[in-house]
C-alpha cells in the first residue's frame, strides 16, 4: 500500500509494508525540486535514516533495477 501527498514544498509518497510479519517500517519518499530523499525510522537505533538522492542517480536507480549485473553510464540529457 502507498499514500501520495501533495504539500508546500515536496510530494511525499509513503509505501507501508503489508503481509506477513515481520513487516518493516514505512518508507516516505520526499519528492523536491532539485532532489529526492528516502526515509526510513529505524527502532534499533531509535532515529529516523534519511538517503538524499539527485535526479540523475534516481534516473540511474531506475534504470539499474531492469540490467544485469555490470558498470553502465547512461547518457545525460
């Protein structure tokens, strides 16, 4: 499941884990314009983990998900 929400300054969609136990935190994805941060609260450390990403490396993810294994440069627009 994922919620999409529109605020001030960013989208925020959030994927809440469902199914069978033992479910992980939600994830909120914060939609910028110049950028895209992943975060994640992590109970061990009882902080919430955040990942800032550019949109090239996120055009870069996007791509890696669908190629095997290997070192790729994609070319930039």
């Amino acid at each position: 499941m994922f919620t999409i929400e529109h605020e001030f300054d960013a989208s925020v969609v959030t994927l809440v884990d469902e199914g069978a136990a033992p479910l992980k935190e939600d994830v909120a994805i914060n939609i910028f314009d110049d950028c895209v941060t992943v975060e994640q609260y992590d109970p061990r450390r009882d902080e919430t983990l955040r990942v800032t990403l550019s949109f090239n490396q996120l055009r870069d993810l996007q791509a890696a998900l669908n190629l095997p294994e290997g070192s790729y440069r994609l070319p930039r627009k």
